[in-house]
C-alpha cells in the first residue's frame, strides 16, 4: 500500500462493503433535528439582516423589525403549506429537481438543479461562515482567525462526509434541540426581564439617512427571506421517515414551521426591545445579534456560552445538510446526463465522494473571496433558494392541473407558486448590485455548461454505439522498440516484443554519429535476428525523428497498427526517476494526436 | 502542433541545426565587455557595502572609506596575478572546478563545483536586484515595485538564454564601456569640482555606536571583497579570444584589474569628499550610494539618468554572465556524474535549457524571498566565490608542485591561495549570522546531493550494464482487455489484442449483478472467440478487482509477461476527456510496482 492509499486509510477509513448500504428510518423526534438544522439555524443570522437595512430609517426602522418578521412568518406559512402538498404528492421524496423537471420540463428541471446546487454550495459558505461568528463573538481575540476557522469547518465536514457519516439521529438532535431550548430559554427569560420592568432600552443608532418608505421595508423583508432557506428539506426526505412517511413528514413539517415561527418573532422582538444594532462585520470586537441578545441578558456567564456554542453547533449541522443533499443531488443531474459521470461514482466508503469534494472546494474559494462574512454571502443565497421554491411549486400546479385535481390544494399551490415567484424577483431586484448579479451569472453559466455536457454525453453515445456494419477488422503489429543503448533492461523489452509480433524494429536516435558503431555492435549480440534502425538527429530532439519514422511506418500500410515499446528502468526509489531521462512522457504527448500508435511501457525493475 | 509548443516557438523560436554550433572568437577590444562586466559592475554596490559598516564608527569610521577600499585594490591585485598564472597554465580554460578537480581530487573540486554553482545564482539574484535599485532610483515612485522588476529581470534574461543568445561582444561593449565612461566621469568631474573648492562635505551621520577598531576595519574591509566577484571569468574563458589565446586573455586581465582599481577608488573616494551616506534598503526613497553621488554632482539632469541607466544595463549583463556560465558548469559536473543527467541535454536551440531554467526558477525564488535587497544577498554571495578562488589558487600550487616549478610562480599562486584563503575565513565569521551559514549549509547540502547522484549513477550503470550470463529469454504473453461495456471503441481493442497474442481474456468488472446478462450478450456478437470474465466488485472498486485478477494470473505462470489492454475514447477536444471516467490512469498507478505487467492504452478517435 502506497503512502497515499495509507494517508487516505487513516483519514477516510476502510472500505465499505456494498452490503452495508441501508437507510436508517427516522422517528419524528430525530427526523426534526435531521432536516429542521438548516432551516432552525437561519434564525441566527436572519434578524441580524434585517436591522442592516432598518437601522438607516432611525427609530422608525428600527421599530419596524418585529412588524417585518411577522410579514416573514406569514411568507413562511405560504411555502410550508405548498410543501405539506409536495409531501403529500411525492411520498418518495419531492425535491424542486425532479418536481419541475416531471412536471414542468427538463428546462426547468434544470434551472431548479442549478440553483439548488448553488443553493447547497451557500448553504454550506453562508452556516460555516455565521457559525465561525458565533465562534468568534464567544473569543473576540480569535477574530482575525474567523476565514480560517470557517475553511477549516468545510474540510472538518468534507472529512466526515467522505467517512460516510451517517444522518444518525442522535447526532443530530443534541445541537438542534440545544439550539432550540438555549433561544427558547433566551427569548423567554427576556420576556420575564420586560416583564419587570427592563427597557425597552432605547438602541444606539447611526444616523437615519433613509425614510421609512414601503420600498425600504421591502428591501428590509427581503433580506430577512434567508430566514426561510433549508425548509423544503424535509420535502425532498420523505422516504427516511419511518410509515406512514408522508404523514410523519408533513407533521414533522408544521412543527418545525411553529418552531421557526417562535424563534423569529422572539429573537426580533428581543432585539428590538433591548435596543441591540448589528455591529459592522470585521470591525473590532465584533459580535453578532444573536450574541448581542445573549450578552445583555446573561452578561459573560457560561449561560451566555451555551447560547453561541449552540448555535455554532447547529450551523456546522446546517452546513453538514449541505454535504448530504449536494453530492445526492449532483449524481441526479449526473445520471441525466447534465453533469459530469464522475459524480456518479460511488467511493469505497459508499458516498459520493467526488460530489463532496466538488462542494468543499467551491464553498471553501467562496468563504476566502467574501472572508466569511455572511453580510456578502447572503445576497448570493437567498434568490436561488426562491427560484427553486418557485419552480417546485409551479411543478406542483402543473401537476393538479395535468391530473385534473383544480380545486383548493391546487390554490395553495398557485398561492406559494406566485408568492415565492414574486419574493425572488424583490430578492433578484433588491440585492442585484450587492451580488445577486452572481447568481443570475452562475445559473446562466451552469445552464450553458450542462447543456455542453448533456450534449457531449448524446455524441459520445452515438459515435460508440455498435451499429450493424460494425465489425472486428483484423489489423497487423509492427513493433518499433526504441534502444537508447544496450543495457540489460533491453532484453526483456526485445522477449516481450518479440512475444508480441514478428515484424520488429530497433529505432536508435544517434546525436553523436561516432557512436553509431559500438552501438551496431552491441546491437548484433543480442538482437542479431531485429532490424537496427538509426535515425539521425539534426536538431537533437529524440524525440521528433521517432516521430516522422512512426509516421512513415503507418502511412506504409494503414492496415498495419504501430506499437512503440520504451524500456524503462525503475528505481527503487521514485525520486530516483528524476536523475533519469524519460522519453515515454514527452513522446506520449507527442503522439496523442496519431491513430493506429500504441506506446507501451516495458519496465525494468532494478534491484 | 500543439499550442504549448506554438507558444514556445514563439518565445523561444526555431530549432537550430546542430551544423551551427560555434564559437565566436573575440578580440580583446570585446572580449573586455563580455567577460569584465561581472567584476566592473560590482562595483555598482562595492562602495556602499562597505559604508553600511563604516558609518557605525561616527566620522572617524566613514573616513577610512578610501583606506579600506585601497586594501581591497591590494586584494584585487593578488588574485589577478593569480588567475594571469592559471591562464597560461590553463590556455584552454581553467575554471576552479577543473583546476582543483585536476591538482587537489574530485572532492575539492566538487566544493568549488558547488560553490560555484550557488556563486552564479547569487550573481544573477544579487546583479538584477542591484539593477532594479538602479532603476528604483532614477523613478521613486517604481519603488514598490523593485521585488517585480528584479524577476521580471531574470526571466527575460532565462528567455533570451533559452532563445540561444550568442555572446556577441557588440552588445556588452555598448553598456560596459557606456558604465565604464559615465563613471570613470562621474568621478573626474567630481575631483575638478573638489579642485574648485566644492567639499569636502561633512556627511549627516546616525550616532555613533562602534569603536572603529581593528575588527571593525576588518568587518568593513569583509563587504567590499564583494567587488572581487567576477574576476574569475576570463581565465574561465580563454578559448573564446583570438590567438594568441592565453596572451590576450592574461592582457585583458590586467585591463579588467586596471578599471577595477580604478572605479573602486573612484567611487570610495567621492561618496567620501561629497558626505555621501547609505540609506536604508527600502526607506521612502531609497537611492544607491551612485545614485546620490550622480545626483550631488548632475542634480536630476540627463547626465544622472544616464549614470543610472548604464549601471542599470551592466548590472542586467553581468547577470547575464551567470546564465552563460551556471549551464555549462552544470553540464561539466553532470558529466561527471554528479548531477542529473538532464542537465546535460542541448536543446533545440544548442542551448543547455534545463540549466537556464533551473537557474532561472532558483534565482527567483531567492530574489523574492529576499525582497530583492542585495545587502540581504550579498553575505551569502562573497564567501562562497572566494572559497572557489582559494581551491582554484591551491590547485594551481599543487600543480607546480606536482610538475615540480616550485619557484617565483608558485610563490604567487601560493600567496595568492593563503591571502584569499583567509578571506574566505573572514567572510564567513564575520557574516555568519547574517546569511553565510546558508551558504554554508546549502555547500554541505550540495554536496551530499552530488555524491547520492553519483551513487546512483554508478550503481544504475552496475545494474544495467549486461554481463557474460545475460540473454533475451523467451516470453509468452496473456493480454486481459478492460471491457467497461461494448461499444464501438472496443472493436479497435479487440482486433490489437488478438494480433498480439492469442491468450486474449475480457474483463469486466461489475457493480450490479443485474447487468452482467446484457454484457455477456453484447459480448458473443463481437468477442465470441475471447473468454469473457466477469469479476465482483464488493467495495465498488473499478481497480480493486482487475489488480488481484491480474496478480492472480501473473501467479499462475511467472513466465508470462501480462499486457492490459485498456480501451479508451480519445474525444475531439481535450477538456471533453474531463467527462469521461478514465480507468487506465489510477491502473497505472497502482500497477506501478508489480513486474511482468505491461499497461497499454487502444484509443479509438471520436469523430
């Protein structure tokens, strides 16, 4: 076993056998932690994006955060009822892929993979990068470390996943329900504190440079829409719950809509009661809202820890949803045709390992562009989310009407379909100069790019396809065995040509023409029986005179296949191969392009 | 022709027939500017060297500026002398690494082989960062820029090498005698200024901090023997001048030694009567020693940039000298055996290419990790050329004792090996911590990456050499042909495999169980002749299962030389091949180590 097979062992681990593949069935209480983390954990940095905008509207702004949330919230209720259908519709598991591809058209099927996919890579920048700032409010003095810490979750998770981590259960629900009961707790225990009497403390805020118009608000409740990234997670799970699957997963579905619904309103509300301003990302000392919150009101206690160890738990699990759906989601695409095969490819560990990797690369050069601060990220995120929302509810109308079913679910539908179609035309228009442009270039590019691939994948499959006049065409061997000068790793490669064909010939490249004949000498002790070919070389390429004699050797008989043996000497050592010539690597590149060329290595391996 | 090499054309242009290697023979007229600009152009940074030590001595420190620079002079003349023996001795060139290979043994002469080598990447990393602080000079606000200007330096110095730039003497006589002018006027016009009463110059001195003791002279006098660097080039280069060779070389020494003395004097004593103080490398506009001396004496006038650009322009030419000698001393040792054997390869355009870029990439990295500051470089510079000059001078005293001349020109010699002898010593204590212990490391690293070069060598050409015992034994070979599945590339594969042999096997690795059906059917329209194996793959390997197939079957009969015959789809362009699994490159890797395996690709052109 090679030292990279060995380094891969210990970071991967063993090989799975095929056997061992099963899909754990989840219970309701473990199921809601396993599909809700995406979704619960937006909360932490959802207010936060709100009030960026507000505070520009002074104290008028500001109090409007809880009004937007609940806007929000009533947005939230609109898509959890669409997909409470999808569910219903989808027992084997409803993603926006394959909804809108069934029902709408492969095109649409298209722009709601490319989006999702760009979804996921967010999903993944956008959680590590809020989890690395709740790392970072908890020990301000790790603040010039956050992009590192962010990179390094990826890799942690890249890791894990390459594993073969298992959705188990248990994992899952220690964070997410901590997360829950830690903002639960905190949002109540600020209710207690306004109850007696605190605040509303009235908040220190820049300026007021914007008025309070419906424009702006639009714009404040757009940017709170990331709040409802990750629900349709459970949509696109159903087959892992455990029968009946859809009825367990549209329930699993309401709770986790009443949980957000909790978690929003009391965090805003919390943040505009005790008066807390987003600080600037970067800027010293920096905390996020949420850290803010928890700090007013439990000071620097461990109370205060376990907030932020919270919810940097969750985000890394929010990050981890990522990891499952985008290597499962890519191998989809894959096997029609419109991504790269590779992606299909199961690893040893029983994951798709390239998808994986795909993902931590891109999502890790994304967090270094925008230094993980979430601020930036977002804009990116949001709108192909809404895209994808759209497209699966527009999927889902197509389908009642398609199936004759117009009545009032085919209204909930249209409902969510018009509803989220608008939010990603506010999202694109709103946030287009701060990076949603992005997006709309990313999914046009992934467009053209899947389009070239499934296009490619058609030809291919045309070109080799054995058609009826196809037929074995019996060819001949001529073997050129190239001889550098006589040495004893040559006598094996002149047995093996010899065992190969009749028809061989020694090719020596001779730079120096004094030595053309200690060479002929040597030649004829061994391989008095094979022609000696000596080719000059003008120009001291040895390359280049071996190419005009293969060439001239096939355009002899084209019938005839030419196969280049190179004796090489192996070393012990590899780093020994860099003290020795190779003329296999040059002249392979030199004969890509020739038909009817077959180089062979024949090896010599030294004691 | 591949774009890779249209673009090398382009830069490198055509190849040259080896009819037209030849060897210009210079004049002394040029034979001056070819093979003085090294030494002439140290004199560009000499001066100021010496002054960064002297101006710690208060005024009674920068005042022995020209004492100390007349030692050196004294210096320069003994090692002169020394080399006008090795020149008559050596009429067909006498570098230090023949020299003390030939008189003291081959380990001798590989530490002058060694320090020589590190010699000529600090003349090119030292001379073109001198030359960008030349033109950072002339133009502040480029100053940011110096690290950029320096590489940029190397590399179109490395191209115009790799082109093949002949040494033609009409180009160096331009610069060398264009710096030899401005400054020899520079400094005539600064001894009639003096003559009219201008100076002398009180100079603006930091505080004193050093006694100027012996020690101290000494540490001083230790930076100036930087201006002996290059002397050594014309008794390298006899063969290159007109006859009578040795004559003119050993008249050209002396002129060189002649405008040495005096533009070291020169200088010293100008920046001495004119007050002139080094600044700090990097200081908000940072000027040379010259350049404020040209700038005391011309103000900003045509004169000063003219001073500037000329020692701009023999600072890049002495680099120059680097790029010629490094390769061909490279070439010397690897005949030797004691460097890859690469480096002795002449390319298309009769150049030794992989010497250039080996110095090239070297020389970079140096400069970039030394921010382009040559008083950085310079400590590892001196030390390793005057151990050269000692092995060299002691070679040529062993040398007329072996021919037993002990006379008045061994005295010479051997004075001239003591003096330089105790150089060395001095350069490397009184400049260890500041760079010469990485000379000193990377001498003994060398070193011992030369004798496992040449260990190697030697004991590949044991292993390879073909003894009385040896003979061409007969071989059978089993092809095993990869069929992923039947399409129309095989056809091509089976038709070679059975013109090779008529032991063909198909392999076909299966996943699914399910499909191994479909594949024996195909497999009967095309292959009926050929056994058909199906192998398992539990743990979803491709490679896994063909690997232990294979040994299985180089088991059976260890007589039998085993050729895989991977089939492979050759697209139209490159990047299509990204789309495609390709089984043979992980193959090879892993087959890298097993004997009587042979690998070969059948490629089948897509239209």
């Amino acid at each position: 076993m090679g030292l990279l097979s060995a380094v891969k062992r210990i970071l991967v681990g063993k090989p799975i056998h095929t056997k061992h593949a099963h899909h754990e069935r989840l219970p309701k209480v473990f199921a809601l932690p396993v599909f809700a983390s995406d979704a619960l954990s937006s909360v932490a940095y959802a207010s936060e994006e709100i009030l960026t905008i507000l505070v520009f509207g002074g104290m008028l702004g500001f109090y409007k955060l809880v009004p937007v949330s609940l806007v929000l919230v009533a947005l939230l209720w609109v898509v959890v009822f669409s997909y409470y259908q999808t569910i219903n519709a989808y027992p084997q598991g409803g993603g926006s892929y394959r909804v809108s591809s069934e029902n709408i058209g492969s095109l649409a099927g298209r722009v709601a993979g490319a989006s999702l996919l760009i979804g996921y890579v967010l999903t993944v920048a956008v959680s590590v990068s809020a989890g690395a700032a709740a790392i970072t409010s908890m020990f301000p003095q790790l603040q010039p470390a956050g992009t590192a810490i962010a990179c390094a979750g990826v890799a942690i998770l890249a890791l894990l996943n390459l594993r073969g981590a298992k959705e188990s259960g248990i994992v899952f629900a220690i964070p997410t329900y901590g997360f829950v009961l830690a903002l639960v707790g905190m949002v109540a225990y600020g209710l207690f504190k306004a109850s007696t009497g605190v605040g509303p403390v009235p908040p220190q805020l820049p300026e007021q440079t914007k008025d309070v118009t419906w424009v702006f608000l639009i714009a404040a409740f757009a940017r709170g829409c990331t709040a409802l990234t990750g629900t349709e997670a459970i949509a696109d799970g159903v087959p892992a719950f455990k029968a009946p699957e859809a009825k367990n997963a549209a329930t699993t579905l309401v709770m986790m809509a009443g949980l957000l619904t909790v978690l929003v309103i009391g965090i805003s509300w919390s943040a505009q009661h005790f008066g807390v301003v987003p600080m600037e990302f970067g800027e010293e000392g920096y905390r996020t809202v949420v850290a803010q919150i928890a700090s007013t009101l439990f000071g620097n206690s461990p109370i205060f820890f376990f907030v932020l160890s919270m919810t940097a738990l969750i985000l890394f699990l929010a990050a981890n949803t990522g990891f499952a759906d985008f290597p499962r989601l890519s191998q989809f695409i894959a096997k029609d045709g419109y991504l790269p095969r590779q992606l299909m490819s199961v690893g040893d560990r029983l994951v798709y390992q390239n998808g994986i990797i795909t993902l931590a690369v891109v999502s890790i050069a994304l967090i270094i562009v925008f230094k993980a601060d979430t601020h930036s990220l977002i804009p990116l995120y949001a709108a192909g989310v809404f895209l994808s929302f759209t497209l699966s509810q527009a999927g889902m109308v197509m389908r009642f009407v398609r199936l004759k079913q117009v009545g009032w679910k085919a209204g909930i539908s249209l409902i969510g379909a018009v509803t989220t179609a608008a939010v990603t035309i506010i999202l694109l228009v709103t946030r287009f100069t701060e990076g949603a442009w992005i997006l709309v270039v990313a999914i046009v590019l992934m467009m053209g790019v899947m389009a070239g691939i499934r296009k490619h994948y058609d030809y291919l499959s045309r070109e080799l396809s054995v058609g009826p006049d196809d037929s074995v065409r019996e060819v001949k061997t001529t073997v050129l065995l190239l001889v550098p000068r006589l040495h004893r790793g040559i006598l094996k490669a002149i047995a093996y040509s010899q065992s190969v064909t009749n028809d061989v010939r020694a090719i020596h490249v001779t730079l120096d023409p004094a030595s053309v004949g200690k060479i002929k000498e040597d030649w004829n002790r061994f391989g008095a029986d094979i022609p000696l070919v000596i080719l000059d070389s003008p120009y001291r390429s040895f390359i280049e005179p071996i190419i005009n004699y293969i060439d001239q050797t096939v355009a002899e008989d084209p019938s005839v296949m030419v196969t280049v043996i190179v004796p090489q000497a192996v070393p012990k050592f590899w780093w020994h191969g860099l003290l020795h010539n190779n003329a296999a690597v040059p002249l392979k590149l030199a004969l890509q392009s020739r038909r009817n060329v077959v180089i062979t290595n024949v090896r010599y391996f030294l004691r």
